[in-house]
C-alpha cells in the first residue's frame, strides 16, 4: 500500500513507530503493535517499524512518522512510502522463550540488544524481556552474554594498558562520596583508572553530579582517552557516552516498577567496567536496614555472583562488604558532598569518609599487587599529591583549577528535642529530604549532617541543617525532615 | 511550573500521555514514564499523565498532549497548564505484586482495572501486569474478581429474562460457523440468546465478519436490546460496544507475543457473559493437534476450570469437548461460512456442521431442562422455523430479508498430486491460505474445501477452490497452498 509521509514532528526516544489510520490498518490486516516495513520509494532504503492506529490526526492515505524513522529513511513530510505487513523480529521469540522460563543462549541475547539498540523492538515488548528476566532470573551464563552484548552494542574505551582499575558502590549510602578521592589515589599511585559515574536515580547526588561543580563531566570517549593518557584517571559521566546504551533503554522500562532484576544489575555495572577495559574492579557492597541490601549474608551472596561473572568475563574482581547503617560523610547533595571530598584529600573531613576512601584504595593497589599499599596510599593522600592529582584531573576535563564552590543560598537548622545518644540515621530519609529540598538539580541543596551514630547530644543540638536556594522547597524539606525523623536518638 | 499547551494532534487509543521537554524534565526532576499531575488554571479541573521526553518537536515551556489529555480537560493548543510531579497510582503496586508472584485481592484487581479503563496505567504497566499474569498464572478467585471488574467497567446489557442462554467456541478450527445456526434455532425455540462474537483474530473469518455479510454487526447496547426483545436472538459484534472495554485493552498488549495467559482467557469469555446477563453457558472445547487445545485431557481440563469459574460468578457452565481434527463445514473465509450456514438452515449443507450444530442446540436446551430436547431441535432446524428466525433477526438488525451474497471474483482450483485417503486437514494453514488471499477484509476471499478427513480421491480430484478478489493475493495463496501442503493423503 502506498502512504503519504506525515512528519508527527515528535520523537519517541527510541523504538522506531509509525502511525496509520485505522481504515487503512483494516485494509492491510494490521492489529497495533504488528510490524511493518517502509520503503522510500525509487531507493531500495527499507527499515521496519511498529504500528500504531490512530483514529484522528492521521488520515486516510497517511503515515505519521516520527523523528527516528524519517531520518533513518531520509524522509521529509509529503513523500510517498510503500507500506507492506512485516513479520517480528526473531529476538521477539527470544524474548517469550525467557518469559516462559527458559534459558536464552549467547546469539538469542545479542539479537535482543541488537535489535534494542537499533529501535526494533517496541516498549511493550521490551518490559516483556524485564519481566523474563525479573521473574526467572538470569543465570550466570545469561548475565555474562548480556554483559557482553551490551558492550559490543556500546561504544569502547580503548587504553593500551595491561592493568586497568576500576570501582563501584551499590547504592543507598547517603553521602558516600569515595570514587572522587580515590581515583586521584589510584591515579597518583601510577595506575590508570578511567572512572566512568551516574547520575542520581533516586538519592540526592550522584558522584557525575558532585563532580560536575568541579569539572564539567559530560565527556566523549575521544576526550575520556585524553583525560587519561594525561593523568592516568578521570571522573566522567557514563550517561554522555554511550558505552552501556542498552542498559540505559532497560533502565528506562525498569523504572515505572522500579525493578531490579539481579541479573541485569550484574550485567549492567561489570558492563561499563567491560566497556573501559578494566582489568582488576572493585565491588564495594554497603548493607544495613535503609540501604539496597539489608544483610551481610545478602551482601556476600550479591558479591560471589559479582566475582563468579568476573571470571566468565575475564575481569579481576574483589569485593568489600562495608557498614551501610549510616551516611558516609556529613555532606548529602552535590555542594557539600564536594566539600567534604575536598576537606579530606587537603588533610582534614569527616573521618568515616577518610577510613573508607582509604581502605578502597588500599585494597585495590593490593589487587594489582603492590606491597604495602596501606602505608603507599596513606602517603599519597598526606603528602598532597592525590589532592594535587585531583586538580590535575579537574584541569584536564575543562574545570579551572583553583576551586571556587557556589555559595548555599537559605540554610535552616534542625535541633534536638531532647537529650540522648545517636542510634539510628535512615539513609533512604536523609536522602529523601535532600532531594525534596532541590538535590542533585539545585547543586546547593542538600543536608550537612552535624552528628554521626554513637554521638552524645544536648537538647538544642543541632542536628544537621538543611540547604536550599528555594525557600519554598526549603520549607517542605523541613516539614518532612519534623515528619520522617530520619535520625534516632 | 507553568507549561504552554501543543496539541500534538494525535490519540494514543489509551494511556493519557503528556510530553515534555528535556530540560523541563530535568527542573521537575521527572524521568521518563513518571507521572505528572496536570491543572488548567483557574478552574480545579485536574488529571494525572505518564511523561514522554522528547528532544524534538516540544521547546522548554511547551507540553505536548495528546487527544485524550486535552479531551479529558477540555483544553486546546496556547493555554497555561499548571504540571506538578504525581504519584503513581496505587494500582502499580498491585501490579508489582502479582509480578512477584502475590495473589491480588478483590480491590486490588479493580483498583487496577479501573485505572486501565479511566487510561491511567501506560503500556509498560499494563505489560507488566500481563507478564505477572502469564508467568505466575491467576487463582481461581483472581479470574472471578477480574471478570467482575471487567464486567462492571464496561457496558451491562440488561434483558429483565430468568434465563439468557450463551455459547463460546475456544479458537483453532477453521469454519466452524455454529453460532449462526444455533442462535437462530434456541431463539425460534423460545429462549433468549443476546450472541456477542469477535471478529477474526488470526484465522480467516470470525462470526463478526461472517455475519456482516448478511446484517450490520456493529450494533450498540441499545440496538441489542431492542433486538433481542423483538426476536429473541442476535449475532452482534462485540468489538463494537464497551461490554468488556477492559479486555480489549489487555488483548493489544498481549498480541505482540501471542500470549494467552489462561485465567485472563477464562476472565475474558465470561465476562463477556456475564455483561450480557448470561445464567446458562455452553462452551465447546475442540481438541487435536492443529487447533489450539492439543488433547482431550487438556480440553478436560480447561473445561473444569470454566464450570468453576461459572460457579463462582453465579453462571451455569456446560462444557463439550469437540472434535477439532480438521475444519467444520466445507467454507473457509466470510462468504464461504455464510453460504454453509445458510445451506444448513434451509436444509442441506455440509453434515459436520449440521450435526456439531445440532448437538450444541440440544445440549443447550438441555441445560434449561426442555425435554427431549434433541427432538425439538431437529424440529424447530427441519421445519425451517430456524431459517425464518434468522431473516428475522437479520432484519431487526438492519438487514435485507432477500439474502443476496456478493460474487467472488477469481478462483483457483488446489488438485490431487495421486491418489489416496484423506488423513489429515491442518487448521492453521487452511485460516493462513485463506487469510493470504485476502480473508476477512476480502469477504469474497477464502476456500472452499472439496474433500473430507476419510474421503478416497484420485489423482487430480480438486482438493479445494481458492478465492480472491485480488489477483497477486490469489496467487500468493496459491503459492502458500503448494508450499504447506494442508491436506494429508
């Protein structure tokens, strides 16, 4: 059938669909969501397309095209196109098979993000692979060819190094901003880190965030090499480049149900860590009650499964379980977790994050092999070089080199209401009220936290002040910092 | 924050779906597929909406709405909307919990039916539902409450009759045009028979279509009533009323992946039942390996399922397990299963048709306690009172009473390539024949089988007549036809 284009003038952000009218959709025998296949007419360009069916805005005789198909055709609006039914794609069996509960094999796998990747698969029929892969899990062999397929479907770091280090937390700790002094460590030290982070999905500041107030950290792969060959390390946001791709498609359909299938998670950090060449990984895995993983046993459970896919994808790993029961650091929000990252690398900050940042890089130079790697990271970080290493990376990445924070704009204090002894502080809280006060959007909210667990307190203590430049958004964080009490004492 | 309304001039047939820009998003601290709370200002009108993100085509202080949001707040393209962030519905939580493997309550199972017919679940939700449905399957109780939630979010026929007969066939055979000789016969016997049918899904002709050929099938709740009042009987197309809206809307999402969750399958035969005040039910199982029961055993199975489930939603259920070795009647595509019925009516016609059609009736008297039921249906059939009762209700739908059937146009004959026993008459590849040469949107298209499970031919005896209007579709079928080979011998 022949159809006039009809640019919709929208983007869908992925899958590649095309509208047609229901009269139309009738003649051809087309149900929504079957496939189609466009040709450009007098050119042998063909791509194929999900169909919707639309009762208005698109008539008779037309084919709404969004931005994804008209440029992969080169098609502007007016432009006749033949339509003709196509068949799905072999991943959509694929894709059932893992519904059903069966294992997929290597090819099956990257069929499934292959065709993620070049938009033939449809979010419906995406949230049916989530699903396969919530209910049924995956098994280690299944991680390990995702990992792979969203690697070979992603772009690559190519280093031309024989030990390539790198990190990562598993979230909830509030604070916990280790990566940016141990990278200018490692780094210091003389091993390559290329460290690539997040943005925040559901906490108050990712390191990206963080680290965007210093430098700006929306890099390409071409400048991230440079980075590196200069320094030996950077600080970059994995979102900019499009190393783990398919991950970040999946994410997006995780999200409505906020789904974690373990074997996704799995593949989806060793993913980026594969895409960078990194030879030796560290896993820091916090557990306590408001963290992602509530108990050690859990933590070391996750952790085997993070070096049994290491081995399968020929990444050194090592795992740390470490205390989640409280923020690390004082700082929550990308302002003041800068400063304390700052405060530590120049002598001073809050210990908790000192020790940890400490014992990381310890544990990894021991990875690699050097001897006496405490008393090595301990004198890179006193002597100042670290800190120096960090301004050096700073520079590279196109930030100035003399620091100068932005100034937090409203500030409110919230006290003790009684004497007593700090039990408790809820990470998921601190990092609720921080975001509701701006976090990570308004680089100065956020929360500094005045007390750490085991604290003695007066009645009228302070107990953390909470930051904003919105002094609306300040007043709700407030409300709910008075509602949720996020520290026991 | 304030957002200038664009009416992006199309409907999404579902889910309400606002778009906004990227950096807009970024400030609301939105991602996508998230929900927003939409107000006109000025008035308190208000609906919450799933966010698309777009890159293109929407600027920063723009929201694009699609014809259902704008409908829902009478809005149009220039006006202020206030958008704020909203929580998701409860219902995705519910959702999650059947992922999980929980089983739903009552309330929880409209809550979610409810927000899936008001167009507040988008499709990632509502595949996650159908996955959870699929993998973990329904309890008995959960396809009772999701029937009940689908009957009282859709249309309600209501016929002030003690007793309303029913009928459903379970897919798979190709022909099998009962319904169209059963109702006229129960209706001219004195019972009341409201018959909703579908239309064809993947095989050549549903009654919907079939029946079109001889009355307008699209008729409203009102029309039906009226019908059935003045006749006793109907043969309307479902699809076309809101009598199981609800079903609809979860069949889109579960046709990319053909799946048929079989609580969902039960939930959505006897709702349609129940909405039309159904107190007695017949459901005819076809088994065999071509159809899409495979055993006796199976269709036992099921079959018990159904009568449970009746039981539970105060519906008299009767099951018969049929033979679904090859197709019932001689005709495959609307025409074709038009004339068989009418041939059968007057008193000839293909004998398997008759007999299942007879059986079916008998059985169904039986069921309101006629005695000698199967006397009375070869009576009410041979006497030609059937025959009358179906113009009658050809008329009252909008008919003519002097049926003429259209001409098909070319024809092809499918001969013997030696001589032999008919074994075998594969189901699915005489619907997919029938389908490639045009059936249903093609009334004139199908085939007409000349031969018979048992039947002795000889070399070059017509196997079957191929029909289309198109002549490049008739040779397709043609070449298909040679290709699978659907009859054995």
């Amino acid at each position: 059938m022949k159809l006039k284009v009809k640019d919709v003038n929208l983007s869908t952000g992925g899958p590649l669909v095309a509208i047609i009218n229901e009269e139309d959709a009738e003649s051809l025998g087309l149900r929504a969501l079957d496939r189609i296949k466009i040709r450009r007419l007098r050119t042998w360009r063909e791509i194929n397309a999900v169909v919707d069916i639309s009762s208005k805005g698109i008539n008779k005789g037309e084919i709404g095209l969004f931005e994804e198909v008209l440029k992969a055709l080169d098609l502007e609006e007016g432009v006749n196109v033949e339509v003709v039914l196509a068949d799905r794609p072999k991943s959509v069996d694929y894709i059932k098979k893992k519904l059903i509960g069966k294992e997929l094999a290597k090819n099956e796998i990257m069929a499934i993000i292959t065709d993620l990747m070049i938009n033939n698969l449809s979010e419906v029929e995406l949230t049916y692979f989530v699903s396969g892969c919530y209910v049924n899990g995956l098994t280690l062999k299944e991680s390990a060819f995702l990992t792979e397929a969203i690697v070979e479907n992603g772009e690559k770091l190519n280093l031309s190094k024989r030990i390539i280090l790198d990190k990562h937390s598993i979230g909830g700790v509030a604070g916990n901003r280790t990566t940016m002094v141990v990278v200018p460590i490692i780094a210091a030290a003389g091993y390559t880190i290329p460290k690539t982070s997040s943005r925040a999905i559901t906490s108050a500041a990712g390191t990206a965030d963080t680290f965007e107030i210093l430098a700006p950290v929306a890099l390409t792969v071409e400048k991230i090499k440079e980075v590196v060959e200069k320094t030996n390390g950077c600080i970059a946001w994995g979102g900019a480049m499009n190393l783990a791709g398919a991950d970040d498609k999946l994410i997006k359909i995780r999200h409505p149900l906020r789904l974690d299938p373990e074997g996704m998670l799995l593949a989806s950090i060793l993913a980026k860590k594969k895409a960078v060449g990194a030879t030796h990984v560290i896993i820091d895995i916090p557990y306590g009650k408001s963290v992602k993983v509530k108990t050690k046993a859990e933590g070391a459970r996750l952790g085997k499964k993070f070096i049994d896919l290491g081995k399968l994808l020929n990444i050194k790993v090592k795992v740390v379980l470490t205390d989640g029961s409280q923020p690390i650091g004082n700082g929550i929000g990308p302002l003041f977790e800068a400063k304390d990252v700052i405060s530590v690398l120049t002598g001073g900050g809050p210990t908790d994050l000192r020790r940890k940042s400490v014992m990381l890089a310890t544990e990894m130079l021991k990875m690699v092999g050097v001897r006496n790697a405490h008393l090595e990271v301990l004198d890179v970080l006193n002597s100042g070089r670290a800190y120096e290493k960090l301004i050096e990376i700073i520079k590279a990445q196109g930030g100035r080199k003399h620091i100068k924070f932005p100034k937090p704009k409203h500030c409110f204090p919230i006290m003790a209401k009684k004497a007593g002894v700090v039990k408790e502080i809820d990470n998921n809280k601190i990092n609720k009220i921080a975001r509701i006060a701006g976090s990570p959007f308004d680089k100065t909210a956020g929360v500094y936290l005045m007390v750490k667990r085991g604290a003695k307190i007066n009645k009228e203590d302070v107990l953390f002040n909470i930051y904003s430049k919105n002094k609306k958004k300040l007043e709700d964080a407030i409300k709910a910092a008075e509602e949720m009490q996020p520290i026991v004492y």
